[in-house]
C-alpha cells in the first residue's frame, strides 16, 4: 500500500479552546511501533474537555497535539523489532501507551505505569488518516468486526474492568449512571451471572435504555425516591455490589445507602472536584470494599472483554 | 395438622446388603429442631454404596438407620427456640448436620466441620414421612417450586459451590463428568459468564445432553481424542479452567493435560483409590491451583444457588 | 463456688449523663449461656461516649444498663446446652453478641450480623461481679495470661482484623494514628513481615512510644510534614499500604497523598461527621483498594490473635 | 573498562555427559541487553543433571552452551536502547528470559511466558567471564551486597515466590524438604508471622539446620514418625499451611496427611516421575487449595524479595 507523505489531521493547535483541521506529516514509526491507517474514531468526554481547554487540559498538553483515543484501523507498516501483528490486520487500539520498565509494569500494573502517555493527549491521536502507535497497543479484531463495535472497544473495556472488579456472581447489583460504559457494564453484569441489576441515571432516555440493555430495575433518580425504591426491589436487603460509574456525589451517597453491609463496590466515575462524604457511615461502618478503577488492565482486560464478545 | 405416632420408613435395618421398609416412631425434636413432611426425595450414588453394605457403607453406619438424604417437605412442628422456618414452609434440606461449634464452623467453615452427621448415614434420613432436622438445616423454597427441583437443590448446591470455587467469567472451561451434577455445572458456568464450556463423558447419552445443557463442545472420550478435540476448540491454547466432576483417572489426566500453565481446577469427582499421576508436569511446573471441594459453603452455597435460580 | 444473689455494678442509671455504682441481681443465664465472675475490665472510648451521654449513646441504650464490654474472668456457672467453656476456665470476651441465624451469620460474617447487641451498651456489661453471656462469646486463655493482655484482647483483635485485611508481607506501611490499637497494629504489621512501618500522631507521647513499638519511623504530624517525611522514607515511592486508626481528616488525607497507586488501605478509625475528600484522586485514579473495618471476624480473628500472640 | 575479545567459559560441549573449559567469544549484546562481568556464580541440581546428560538434558540444549543460571557481576556495557542498569552496577541475574510478548506476558504472568529461555540451559550462561542478557533480567543489588548473598537471590526468590503463596500469617507451617531453598523457606516464614513453623528432611545435618533456622520443630522423617510429631506439635490439629520442597512421594504424603481440612499447599519440589497418590482423601475431600509454583514472579518476586532483605 502507498503511504503518502501528509495528511489530514483534527488537532489542538494552540492552548486556547478548540480544534483545527491540518495537514501534517504522516508520522514515523520506532522499530517497536506499527502505523495504522484509521477507519474510525469515536469521540469521548476527555475531547471535549481537550475543546473547552479546561484547567485539567491545560495541565496535560503541549499543543499542537493531534487528537483522538479511541480508534480502529488497518496496519499498513511496522518497524524492524515488530512480529505481530501482520500487515493488513485490523486492530483496536488501547489508548495508554506504557513504559514497561517501571515498577508498575514489571508487576503486571501497567495499567498505572507511572510514565503512562494517553494518545490524543499526550502524544498524537487517531482523529487523522494515519497514526503511530507501540505494537502492543495495537489489539487484532475478527476482520469481520464491525467499526462500531471495534471502535468501542476501549469502553467496553473500562465496564469489563469495572465489572470484573467485583465477583458479581449470584449478586444484586446497583449500576449509577448509564452513560455508554455504564450501559455496557449492564450488560456484563448481566452476562456474568448477576442476579439482579439495577441502575440509576437522571435521564429518562438513558433509563429507558438501561432496561433495554437488561436492567432488572431502572430508576430515574430526578423523579423517583432511589432508596426506597431499591430497597424494595431486595426485599428491604439492599445490593451486594455498586459498580458506580456516574460521578455524582448524589449518586454516590444512594448507592452506598443501599449498599449492604460487607457489600463491594467499584469507583470509575470522576466527580471533577472533592465533596463531601459520610465516611464512617458508608465505609468504615459498612464494612465496605472500594475498588478505585483505572484504566483497562493491560491486556488482561482485552483479553476478558474478547471472552465475553465471544461468548 | 395431626401428627401421627408412627411411620413407614425405608431403613438399613442391619448390617448387611438391602434395605427394609419398615414402621418406626415419628422422630422427636428438640428445642432447635423441626419436623418436616417430606414430600420428595431422590436417591444418590451414596445411596447405593450403602444398600450394597460396601467397606465404606460399614465404617460409616449404625443400623438401623432411616435412609435418604435429598428431601423436601412441609415443616409441621418446630422445637421452642425456632423462630424460623415457619409452620407450613416448604424446605429442602441441606443434609449435613453441623456442629456450629468446632474451630471450623466458628470461622466461617461450617461445610468441613469436624463433627458433621449426615442425614441418611449418621442420623436418621429422609425415606420416610417425616423427619427431625436442626432448623438451621430447612432452607425455605418459595411455594410454587416444582417438587423436582426442591429435591435436586442439593446437587445443584455442589455444582454452584464447584463452579464458584473459580472465576470463570470470559474463561474457556471443560467439565469433566456428565453426570447430574456434572451437567448442572455445565449450565451454572454458562451463567456466570464463561467464554466457552467444553465437556467430556463416556456415555453417548450424557455427551448429548451436556450439549442441550448448552456445552460448545461435548466430547465422547471413549470415541474421541479429548487433547485434540479440546486443543483444536481453543485454537491450540487449552482451558484456563477445569472443573472435574467425574472421578476417572483417566479423565482427570485429560483435563490437566489440556489445561493451560496457570490454570486453575475444581475437583468434586470422588475417585475411590489412589492412583499414578504426574504431579510434576500437572501441578508444580503447570503452575496450577487446584481446589478440593467438598459439600457445599454452610450457607453461602445456598445463598448463591438461590440466587442463580432467580437470574 | 458460692454464688450470692445480688452484686454491685457501675451502671448506667437513667438517661442523663453520668454512672452510678448499684446494688443489682446477679444475672440469670439461659441453656447456651455462662456466668463469668469477672477478674479485669478495662475503659474505652466508647464508655466515654455513654458516660457524656451523647447523642450516638442517647440512640443506642435504654437504661438503666451494667456499663463494660472490655471484660476478662473465671467461668462459674454454665446452661444447660454449653459444652465449653469448662467451670473454672479463665475467658476474656467477645462484645458483640450475635444471633447466628442472620443471613451474615449464617456466611461466616457474623462480625456484621444485623442483630447484633453490644454488652455494656445493648445488654448488660461486665464492669459488675458477675456477667452472663452466651458461652460462644467466651474466649479460653491459658491459665497464666497476665491479667492486663487478657483484657486487652478485644483491642488486639481489632488490631488484628485491620493489620489482616491487608497483605502486608515486604510491603512499606503507614499507620495513621497512635492511640492503643494503633499501637498494637503497629506490633502486628512487623510481626507479620511489612518491609517498612511508618507512623503518624499529633502526641509527642505517642509518637514515642510508636517508636518502641518498632516503627522504622514516626512523625508528629503537628510539627513536621507527613508527606515529605513519609517521601523522603520511602526513595519518593509512597507507601503500599495505609492503616487509618485516627479518624482525623487530616491524617486520612495525608495518608492517601502518600498511597502508591494501586495501594492498600484498611480503615477503622471514626471520624464522627461527614468530611470533604477528593474522592478522584484518592480513590479512583488512584486505584486503591479501600477495605472499611468493623470489629472482629468472629472468630478467625481472635484464633489469628492467639496465633500471633504464640509466635 | 576494557572488554577482551575472547574470555573462558565453562561450557557443555557435546551432547555426553560432562562439562569442559573452553575460549570463547565475549558475548555481542542487542539494543535491550546488557553486558555483566561475573563476579559470582553457584552451582544448582540442575547444573548436575546437564553434566550427567539425562533424558532432560538431552531434551533441552543444544550444545555447545556456556553453563550457569544463578550469576552475579558488574554491568561493564549496555545496547542502546537500555535506560536502566547503569554501567558500574552490581547486579543479579533473573535466569528466566522472557518474551514480553505472549499472552502469559500481557497479562502479568511472565513466569510462565511460553517462550521462556533459562540462561545456562536454552541461551548462554554465566560460569563465563561475561554473559549477555537483556537489561530486564538485571537486577540491582547495594553495592555492599556480599557476594554470596547476591548470587543466591534466585534461589530465594523461589523460597519467597512459594512461601508468598499462601497467606502464612498467624499459621502453623510444615516445610517438607530442608535444602539451599527449604531452608530460605522456614525463615521467610518466620519473618511473615506464621504462628508456628515445622520441618523435615532425611539428613540430620539439613534437620539441624532447619533448627537453626528458626524452625520450632525439625523432625528426620528416616527416624521419627511424622505423622505423630507433628499431631502432638500441633495439639492434634494439624497445620493450616504446607510448603513442599521435597519431591518426595513420602514427604508429599507426610504432608498431606497432617493438613487440616481447608488447608493451603504450595508445591516447589520436583518428584521426576509419576507416583501414587489419594487424591480424594488429600485433595477433594480434605478441601485443600494446592498451588504450583513455578519460578519468580517476574518481577514481583524479586521486588518481595528485596524488601523481606531489607526488613
């Protein structure tokens, strides 16, 4: 395949709000790298942060940057050190590149390398024809997967680690906030022999999606009284698990409301700032297990969330 | 209800092959027990070691002894401390009498308590009309559940408590052994989110119901290679988990044989002898975990079944 | 042994801050209970609480009540049903009394049970004569523990069960408050292999004395920087795991600045109040793992603490 | 420094039993590898098994091969891509190279990455003037490290890997089999809080220094009964925990056979052939959980390692 020199690329030309549309260079590749020719992007929170060039932003970038994390493409060349993959593969892409020296990474913890580099963040991303990226970023789908799907992966694998966090067997699960990876961590719970699962959010629509994706109970916590009404759905016992992927400190305190006592909970939504908790109430009183997520596991979570595609 | 004074029973009148049906006293109960009328029973392979009077059958029993340890029935009278179950629950029984004393059911591990009697064998069982049981032992059904599954709660116990002793979320798995217990496992691994479950049997018509069960493979291992059957399923890889259900030396070789390095193992077939094996190859260089199981967890076990049936 | 008829306590007389010394009966014990001639009690914060009559204690006693629940004494009188402890036996004892028929008793959780009643709050204490208590609340000690460990073992056990929540083998530790059980915790984490112990307390006094408890470091938190101190210790690295024994914002905070990513924290003391945390960065992207602590695991706690006490 | 051309090597030169001494080339190094000066080198039982050229030998290497996996020394060069050792460092060798790329690697579980090649065996080895490994398996040590200490670190990374295993806090511990790596075994016990720790061999000598290793009985297995020992060490309990270094058919049953119900095994011993054992009465219906133990945990072991040293 011919490679051309330039392209076109969606950047963060300078520390002010916004994108622009550029010609840049096609990038080059290390001998450990693979080039990508991307077929899809989709676009997440994290850009739109990146757009506004909020205090969070400014502190990450040195633009100009091109943007992009979740990506999908096919390999067009890799350097001299690479064996997989091939030439032609179909691939996802994980969206931190890591070290693999440091403390973390040398115990299986790359997923908090602590030299971690997010693509479209901290170095060029994928909202362009062509990107450079580690091999061992570079995950081979089925070729017949469909764009859609190959381009969630990296969400998919934010609910698997979620999810997976947690033994949700035979358990009633409460899931706060259905965004695209809560929706998904519905799924998965369900798919992984949860017992029950509810979820929370304030949008009708994505309450109304929750229980298309297999919600046992939906709740829109505007209009409906979140404690009572999940307490009712366990016979007055509350939920074994809270897979809290909201970011709302509203939802938060409901959920470990809920929340029986020795129950186990896992934390992947971002609040944005410090609040206010009854602490001695809903963890140390409780009894609680909290999980901080990060991240996917790396590939440990790739290669769950391949099982559970595929089952 | 009118409580009758006596009862026909099928008992091990002697210590000898057989059994006798024969008209005993209605049990007594004391102040932590209930009496329960049984409505079904079904009977295990326990069953026929004893009828057989075989070597282990003698060291373990007092003739005469009720039989029968799979029941479930309606609670009619209950001692003076109970307060629950209720009158007129339907139970079935968990069929190890536990001492709640030992060092082991004062942490949590009732189910190798070292003074455990089993209904059928140690105390008096089940093929009767009514039997006296610690109430802790009646696990209450909901009214409408068919009779054959309150009697099949049991082995559905060992299956849950096999198949939870590993996390097979997004695993590849073989089953082992196809026998009731076996295929219950087949069905609870499926539900708890495994990527794929193989299983093996030598009886055409267990292979075949393993399928209906829902196994993506099921091999005959009397007509079938299982190590290319099982390598060539999981593209040369093997299972990350084996769950082995039937006893058969020449089972349990097969399933260490495809297991991957690493991986992980449930034992639950009960073999009868000692045998050759190469623990060095199966074990320490496999890098294996491997779980004896015995019985079910006192009660998470039940907890856990309960809550499968209502997924 | 002769038991009179009637005893003096400390009680809690009526609902008004203050104790009164009283004449009152010598308690009856049901068939599963002993009566223990008590030898040694000992003072805790919580009687503090009662004492002031605030409002946790307010919500929680119905006098008039023997104050006490730190207890140690001689076996004089048993029920009918009790096997052990024997008469004569030297026992410290469990607080919590539990109903063993909950649905955490029954999954070896007792140390959460929903029924649980607390001596010297929810029934009658031990600072008293005489205590009846349920003979499974009786712990054996060797005839020639000093009388000061003996009573102190509930303490210990909770040093125990928070040190036990965390793998702290070649790990670099920090506890967060020193008062007696921070103390003990400190003992335990180097009796049980921690790389490093490090501590932190607002009283020179005690500070001093988490030196000879064997702290490879300990630090004033009112007179030096916990965070640079705590730093420099660990080559920049932070800690692997937190104990949080204060209760104090400050120290949870500090603590958790200096939380590894992927880090440990087990969390048992009490704040009192709802405090802000930044949530985030603490927990989330930090990946920890936070395990809140309640009580004793009854009784795996109390045989690791026998255990560790032998060692 | 200046490095020769040529150095002396002791090398496997033909596929027949023995060793020769041998010029050969000093070894080129790739852009990730480093080149070490050895200062240090010891023997192991796998040393002898090649110089004897039995059936494994035979199945593993292709002579010639320069001999010799537990190795220290200086590193004197490094490829380009290396950032870390720096030259001048003292370092140890991890003799397990891996290929950071299989699926056991991704995932944190290096130490059974399917491409392992183990110095001294697959690749060349240290008992050389210098050897060429890649930067990864060079691990730092203090200067002042003695060098006996140094070159036993792989061997105690065996110890540490499989006593790190099982959670030997507050346990009583049997360790079958008291050479080089049993005995780092009973100390790293020791120092991790088992409450008790027993052990055996056949040798007086090994069984002395079992003593003198802090082990609280040490029993010769050709003289004593086990069995009965070990039952009255342990109030006829049992113990909680076995560590099988042997690869004795009679110390595995030994071992075993005294394992409380519920017990954990970790296996390190190599039998080297299939042999006879109960594996209900052991495995199943003594509900152990037995755990194959496979080299270091790369490099999690070596990190536990380093701070047991330094604790």
């Amino acid at each position: 395949m011919e490679i051309p020199d330039t392209m076109q690329a969606v950047i963060k030309a300078e520390a002010a709000p916004g994108f622009a549309l550029s010609e840049r260079p096609v990038p080059e590749i290390g001998p450990n790298d693979v080039l990508v020719k991307v077929r899809a992007a989709s676009i997440c929170g994290t850009d739109l942060h990146i757009y506004n060039w909020d205090k969070w932003a400014a502190s990450q970038m040195q633009p100009p940057v091109t943007m992009g994390h979740e990506v999908c493409g096919t390999v067009v060349a890799r350097g001299t050190n690479v064996e997989s993959p091939d030439i032609g593969d179909f691939v996802s892409l994980e969206s931190h590149v890591i070290c693999n020296t440091c403390r973390f990474c040398r115990t299986g913890n790359g997923h908090i390398c602590e030299n971690t580099q997010l693509i479209g963040v901290h170095r060029d991303g994928g909202f362009a024809e062509y990107i450079s990226i580690p091999a061992q970023n570079a995950w081979v789908n089925p070729d017949d997967m469909p764009l859609n799907v190959a381009v969630l992966q990296e969400n998919f694998g934010n609910a698997v680690h979620t999810a997976f966090a947690v033994d949700l067997r035979a358990k009633k699960v409460l899931v706060t906030g259905c965004g695209p990876v809560g929706l998904m961590t519905i799924a998965v719970a369900k798919a992984t022999g949860a017992r029950a699962v509810y979820a929370t959010d304030v949008s009708d629509y994505r309450v109304d999606f929750a229980r298309r994706m297999g919600a046992d109970a939906a709740i829109n916590a505007m209009k409906q009284d979140v404690m009572s009404e999940v307490m009712a759905a366990t016979d007055g016992e509350g939920v074994d698990a809270l897979l809290e992927m909201s970011g709302a400190p509203a939802a938060i305190r409901q959920g470990f409301e809920v929340l029986k006592p020795g129950g186990e909970v896992a934390l992947l939504g971002v609040v944005g700032k410090p609040f206010e908790i009854d602490w001695d109430k809903y963890l140390t009183f409780k009894a609680a297990t909290v999980h901080g997520i990060s991240g996917r596991r790396l590939w440990q979570t790739w290669y769950q969330g391949r099982g559970l595609l595929n089952s």
